[in-house]
C-alpha cells in the first residue's frame, strides 16, 4: 500500500503538472519540454516531446492493478501523441523507453481484453504507433557494419539536409546491444521481420568485434570500421544492458547462440572483471589490469542478472556490498571508489538497485531483501520525496535536489518495489509468463513461438567451450541452486555487513599504530611477502587465497565466506583494500616505460627486438643511451638465488637466469659478485607473454639497493624462450640490453662487419644500371622482407590508461610506416633482397661510371684485412639468407 501511495503521488502530480511534456520538472511543478529548458547535454536525447513518461508508465499501471487509470492512459496516448517530431533523439533510449512502452502497453492490453473486463475496444492502436516508431529508427541502420548511429530525427531520418544528425561515428556497445527484444517483439507482433533482421545483424557485428583473446567488448566502438574507441569493459555504463539482452534474448526468442554468447562473455567477467565483492572496470587487451578504481551505479542491475543465470553467491555479495553504500549514503552514488569512498555524488532515482533486490528475493525468499525494500522506501519519502513528486538527488553527501524526475523512476522502480511486496494473489495476471526489457517492460514469453520469420540458426563462431555449468541449456532450478533456505544467503552476507562501515576502510597511521591506538590487523599489505609461510596461514584465515597467474603475477582473492571468522572476513577486506590502495600508488609512482633485449648476433644482427620489463633497481638503461652489450650465459644454480657455481662462464656475460625462490634483487646481487654485466631474468610461468600480460617490473627488496650496478631485465617465458632456443642453436648468442631498439648502423657502429652484408652493396656496376635495378629490387626486398618476418622495435599506442609492451607488429616495417625507432629496410642493396642498412660504406648514388668499381675494390680491401681473404660466392650468401628466413618463420609461428 505504501508503494501504491509513493507511486500515485509521482503519477498524478506528472498528469497535472507536466502532462503532455515528457518528463515532470518535481522542483518547480512544471513540466520539461526540450528546448524551452537550458540543455544538460546528452540527458535531454531522450526527450523527443512524445510524452516519453506516459509512454513508459504504461504497463507499471497494469502491475500495480491500476487498470481504469491504464485504460484512460492508453487513450491519451493515441490521442495525443505525435512521433513525427523534427527532433534529434537516442536511439537507444527511444528504443528502451518508447518502444519498449508502446510494446509493453499493447501486450497488458491484449490480455486485459481476452479476460473481457477491460480494454474491448482496444484494437492494437499502440502496436500500430510502435510499428510507426520502428520505422522511424530504422534509418539509423544505414552503415556498412550494421551498427545504428547514435541519433536519428524522428522527421527527417539521418542523413537528410535537415535531420542535425548523422556526422557520428561512436556508439556505445549498450546503445548497439540493447535492440534485440524490442525490434524482434515488433516483428513477431506485426510479422513485419526487418526489425529484427536489423538488431541481429548489430548484436553479431559486437559479438565478431569482441576482443578474441579476453571475450570482453570495449565500452565505445565505431560504427563504421568497427575498431574499439574506449578499449575499457565492465558491467557498468556503455555495456550493461548488452549482456543482460543477450541473456533475455535466449528467454525470449529461444536461439541458442544467444545463450553461448552470454555464457561466453559471462565466463570472461567472472574471470577478469568479477573481484567480488567488487566489479571493476578491465582493459579488454590486457584484461589483468584494471581501468579503473572505482564503479558505476548502473553495475547494480547485475546481481539480478545473475540470478537468472543461477550464479547465486557472487549475486548476493555484490549486492549486499550495495547495500552497505547505500545504508551510508542513504542512496547509491553514481559512481564511488573500492573503498566506498563518493566518486559522482549525483542520484537520479535509479531502478537497478531494487530490480536486483526484487530478483534475489524471488530467488532466495530470504525476508532479508524485503527489509532492504523498505529501506529504499524509506530513503525515498525522508530525503527524495519533494511536494509535486520526487526529485533527483544532486549530492547524496547534503542531500541537495535536482529538479527531475526521469521516466525510468516510474516505469521501473515502483514496478520492482510492487512486486517485490506483493504476493500471487494481489496480482491480475501472471508475471512469470513475461520477461522484463531493461526498462522493465512486459512481453510475453509467447513471442518465441510466434512469426518466426527468422530461422534459427546458430551464427556463433569460435566460443569458448567449458567445462563447467556454465553452457547449461536450462534456466537455472531454484530448488537446485540452493536449499530454500534462507540462512543460505545470510551465511554469504555475514561476512560482508560491515564492509563499508565508517571506520574502514580508513587505514590506521603509523602515529595511530605506534600509539596503539585502533584496530590492529594481523598483517599490513606493505609488510607482505607472497614466499612467507606464516603469512599465508594469516591469509587463509582471513578467507584470502593466492592464485599464480599465467602472466607470472600472484593474485589475491577474498571469499569472506570462507574466513575463520566475521572479524577475520573484516581483516581480510582491509588487508585486499590496503593491497589495491599500495598498488595503484606503486604503479603511480614506479611506472616505468618497457626496455629492450635485442639480439644483435649471427643471423639475427638486430631484427629481433624482445620486449622487457624494467627493474626498480640497478643500471638505468634510458640514462646509459648505448646500453650493455655482451654474450648471454646460463647461470648455475639456474634461479640466481646462491652463490653462482660457474663464474668463469659467466663473467663480463649477460647472466641468464630463472624467476622464484627469492628476491630479484638477491639474483642481480649474486650474478654481480660472479662478475656478470647484466642480467635477464625469465618467467617460470609458462606460456607467458607480454602480448597477453601487462608490463612487469621488477621490485627491490625492501632494502637500499644502490649497490647494485648493472642493468637488469624481465622477459616473459615465451620471450625468453627465443633466447634459450637460440643458444641452443647457434651457442654463442649477443644481445643488447637498451631503453630501446637501436638500428643496425648503430649497434655495428665501430665492429667488424659480417661479410655478407657488407657484400650486399658490391655488385653495382653503374649508375644507370643501379637506378633500374632499384625498381625491380625494392619489390623483391619488401616481399622479403614480409617472408621473413623481420622485427623492428616499432612503437605501439598505448592502450587508455595502460602502457605498451607488446612486440612490434610484424607487419609495419615498409619505409613507409616505420617509425623513427624502427629499424629501416635498405633498398638500395643489389643482390640481397631485405637487407638493412648497417655501416658499410656509401653506396654510388652520385655521377660517375666508376664510383661503383671504386667503392667495390675499397670494399674487398677491407674484406682481406679482416675474413683473412675469405672470398663468399653469392650461393653462399644466398644460402644463409634462406637459413635466416627459415629461422624467421619458424619465429612467425611463435607468434613474433
């Protein structure tokens, strides 16, 4: 009843006050018609002065058993609603809001009139006015990838002279994503199978666009060439509803791909994006390392998403970490950080929150979430609820107002609150025969049998197959996934009540600890160390686990479920945000860019460049621009962690040795007293890459380490294994350890010159010849050059927010999109195609029939004095070039 009341004060104060204008003004009783209201930017997109609230209270109406007023609504709407407007509107939010509300309206009404009380002269008005409205969307489909603009005008389309709208190339994967239910309910309804030939092709552009390696899509793409614009991905803002729609879709329509695509992407979020009780924000390219540290109100519809996939336990966490938010700042911030802190203080009355809650209570029965229902009712008559509806929270900090009233607060947030109170009996019809839009808007479930005007068949291409539960073909059972019993979801819950308590996560200073003053944990996040046994027994009782990573990091997770205690579970939250709060600063203050192992010996002369990460201690290598030169060595013991027993091998070498069983800085410490010049140190992890992983630095010891004087470097293993496998071939193995790749003209500087390269520039016999031959020969070395795979330390964009550490792309070594760092292809070598420029002496490019004999005789001089008059026939030469470009191949499938 006190719903009933909340929701009769916003609608009939919306009729009064702002009716026909699309939303209520609450503040100042009147009502927001766009363009005579000071614009507040993208917000107003949804305003397309087609009484957008009306529209989208439709159904809320027939929920809330409000079917007089339902009926009188619906002829308003046909009376006086107009949606051939010249007005720039969303896509996305018309297609949630106003189709989704027109659909929502036509499918209560068909059933209010086969129970033959109400709604007998309906003759599918609003269907007819939602057709019309779809094909005013449709215009925004007019792409190459199928993807819609963002914007369409309700009058003129896109791309008329008049329409304002169509010079967008970014949308959001939500705005793309969140089409699916509406458009194919359209065509079921009407038979009309456009509209959702035209929403399947944009979810299967997104689906083929998704970043193969992680299975995550980016927050932001472009709608032309289908590159990622924001590379980041969560569960939030710009992707929400793309997951929740691929989910339903399978409900709906019964397509089995849109079920793998869902659990394929759902596998990736629990993986890398699900810490629970948090859901942080990822890099789809690197998705270990986090985006952000902070969240997005809209992530609270997920735990309800997960109820209807029957992942239940993270579902509750998530949720009740919500909670405790919300019982701090009486509503859910916009946005706040992982230790709770207000990051956007703005609450426009967001639905997501009680639609999860609604979920878990269906789910569980647990009489817990109807507290926290009444305490959503509550917050909103003490602190939202205003004289003319309720109004929007501008700062949940003071409590100050925003005069709006969206029209999701009505559509969604009393429709969720209803029915989480109600019981069967107090409803007109049966909720369980439809499934909700992410606007909360009723359509049946038998659409799916319906005007089948698209065959089913499986469009998904190359999804992760699991072992586990998660390609389960049936809704979840909730007699299975849990026992009924409400002490099942307080058991997860416990541990989690006091997690954004005013005291925590607050840290205690070194004052407050010396004073002894506070809590004091049982360990400190900087005091940890990942190989002390006592620690790990004080992590395991605190519910922290440690995972190895293939990427070669240590990651830490906490199930307060599994901790000793409720206090442990407390301790446990503290030490994992101390340990969040000391990396983000160690990241801040220690960033240091990638370095480079290049490997200057026979056959690679510098073509392969492995990317490296840098160490906090020892030489800096962008201080010392010439680097450390020298032959690699194997050291023994192989992970550096004693006294080296072989230094005689490794003396004024490279010193190549294995990560684990101590400190970093102890193996530069031994390899430095064995009389090493630098040290790389190798992953044990196999199978790691810096393709995959995010750039690793290499951690002093807590200790002053300024007597260590040589450089050091870090190689992931599949990296290091280039190495290794080429001492096994060739033995003798130089590489240069530098802040970046040098040319080969550099790295020769002042050295002996292999004869073949230098050879390479010999058989010019003049001018004219040698301008042909540059023709015919700058093909042949680019071909080369593409068949061998030559690697150049090219320069990569770094991902937002993140750092390059990847290897240069093979492919972008042609003169004409090197870079100043890449190592440049020669084109003016004769009879070596792909050969690179080294410091042999100028070829003849100046007058003179016989500057090219001249230079060639100097050449042979030269070549006497130093290969002992060793003459190389050219099927010697052209020999080892194929050797090499055998040796390249072989490294291509390494994925160089």
């Amino acid at each position: 009843n006190q719903v009933l009341e909340m929701f009769d004060h916003a609608y009939s104060n919306y009729m009064e006050h702002a009716y026909p204008a699309d939303e209520l003004m609450p503040l100042t009783c009147r009502g927001r018609v766009r363009g005579q209201e000071p614009s507040r930017g993208d917000v107003d997109d949804a305003l397309g002065k087609f009484s957008l609230t009306l529209i989208d209270t439709l159904d809320t109406l027939v929920v809330l058993n409000k079917t007089k007023e339902f009926e009188e609504a619906v002829k308003k709407v046909i009376k006086d609603v107009n949606l051939d407007n010249d007005i720039v509107v969303s896509v996305f939010e018309t297609n949630i809001r106003v189709l989704g509300g027109l659909l929502g309206g036509h499918s209560v009404a068909i059933m209010l009139k086969e129970k033959g009380e109400y709604m007998q002269w309906y003759n599918g008005e609003l269907l007819h006015m939602a057709k019309e409205l779809g094909y005013k969307l449709l215009p925004a489909f007019n792409t190459t990838s199928g993807l819609p603009y963002p914007r369409v005008n309700l009058k003129f389309g896109v791309r008329h002279p008049e329409a304002r709208t169509g010079t967008e190339t970014d949308t959001c994967t939500a705005c793309a994503g969140t089409l699916i239910l509406e458009f194919a309910a359209l065509s079921r309804f009407t038979g009309t199978s456009v509209f959702e030939e035209y929403a399947r092709k944009a979810l299967d552009f997104i689906w083929e666009k998704r970043q193969r390696s992680s299975n995550l899509v980016g927050v932001t793409i472009n709608i032309h060439t289908g590159d990622w614009v924001r590379k980041d991905s969560g569960v939030g803002a710009g992707i929400d509803s793309y997951y929740e729609y691929l989910l339903k879709a399978y409900v709906l329509l019964g397509d089995d791909s849109f079920l793998e695509r869902f659990n394929t992407h759902y596998d990736a979020i629990m993986r890398y994006i699900s810490q629970p009780p948090l859901l942080l924000d990822v890099h789809i390219h690197k998705p270990m390392l986090n985006a952000r540290t902070w969240m997005d109100s809209l992530l609270a519809f997920f735990p309800g998403l997960q109820v209807l996939k029957g992942d239940i336990r993270p579902a509750i966490e998530t949720h009740e970490m919500l909670y405790q938010v919300i019982k701090k700042h009486n509503f859910l911030p916009e946005a706040f950080t992982t230790d709770f802190r207000v990051h956007w203080a703005q609450h426009p009355l967001r639905p997501e929150f009680a639609e999860s809650t609604y979920f878990l209570y269906k789910a569980t029965g647990d009489p817990y979430y109807l507290e926290v229902g009444k305490t959503l009712i509550e917050n909103l008559n003490k602190y939202a609820r205003v004289p003319c509806g309720f109004a929007a929270m501008k700062d949940v900090r003071t409590g100050s107002h925003e005069d709006r009233m969206d029209s999701f607060f009505l559509a969604e947030m009393f429709k969720y609150l209803y029915l989480l109170f109600a019981d069967k009996e107090d409803m007109i019809f049966d909720i369980e025969d439809y499934i909700f839009t992410t606007e909360a808007h009723l359509l049946p479930l038998w659409l799916s049998t319906t005007n089948q005007t698209i065959s089913k068949k499986n469009t998904t291409t190359e999804y992760t197959e699991l072992d586990d539960s998660n390609f389960d073909w049936t809704c979840p059972n909730t007699q299975i996934l849990f026992p009924n019993d409400p002490m099942f979801a307080q058991s997860i819950r416990e541990p989690l009540k006091n997690v954004v308590d005013k005291s925590c996560p607050r840290g205690i200073s070194r004052a407050e600890e010396s004073l002894g003053s506070g809590p004091k944990p049982p360990l400190r996040a900087r005091d940890f160390m990942a190989s002390n046994p006592e620690h790990l027994e004080i992590l395991k009782k605190m519910g922290v686990s440690l995972i190895h990573l293939k990427d070669g990091r240590v990651q830490l997770v906490q199930h307060a479920v599994q901790a000793a205690s409720s206090l442990d579970a407390e301790d446990g939250l503290r030490f994992m945000q101390e340990m969040i709060e000391l990396s983000s600063q160690q990241q801040k203050e220690q960033q240091l860019p990638p370095r480079a192992v290049q490997i200057v010996s026979h056959p690679f002369f510098g073509r392969v460049v492995l990317t490296a990460g840098p160490a906090q201690f020892g030489m800096d290598l962008s201080k010392h621009k010439a680097g450390t030169r020298g032959f690699v060595a194997t050291i023994k013991p192989y992970n550096g962690c004693s006294e080296i027993t072989n230094p005689e091998a490794v003396k004024e070498k490279i010193a190549l040795m294995q990560r684990g069983q101590c400190m970093f800085a102890e193996k530069a410490r031994n390899i430095q007293k064995a009389g090493a010049i630098g040290g790389i140190v190798i992953d044990d992890n196999e199978g790691s890459s810096s393709d995959t992983a995010p750039l690793f630095q290499m951690a002093g010891d807590g200790k002053n380490t300024d007597d260590i004087t040589i450089p050091m470097l870090f190689l992931f293993n599949k990296e290091g294994n280039i190495i290794l496998d080429a001492i096994r071939e060739y033995e003798a193995v130089e590489v240069l350890l530098s802040d970046k790749a040098k040319d080969r003209a550099t790295i020769f500087k002042g050295k002996m010159i292999p004869n073949y390269i230098i050879d390479s520039n010999l058989e010019m016999e003049n001018m004219d010849q040698k301008l042909t031959e540059n023709d015919s020969h700058k093909q042949n070395s680019e071909e080369a050059a593409s068949g061998s795979q030559d690697v150049g330390a090219g320069s990569e964009e770094p991902e937002e927010g993140g750092e390059s550490s990847d290897v240069a792309d093979p492919g972008s070594l042609s003169p004409a999109n090197t870079d100043s760092d890449s190592v440049p292809i020669s084109h003016q070598d004769s009879y070596v195609p792909g050969t690179e420029e080294a410091s042999a002496p100028e070829p003849a490019c100046t007058s003179g029939d016989n500057q090219p004999q001249e230079q060639k005789t100097e050449t042979e001089s030269n070549s006497k004095v130093n290969w002992d008059n060793k003459v190389t026939p050219m099927e010697s030469i052209l020999a080892d070039w194929n050797e090499d470009i055998e040796a390249f191949e072989m490294m291509e499938k390494d994925e160089l």
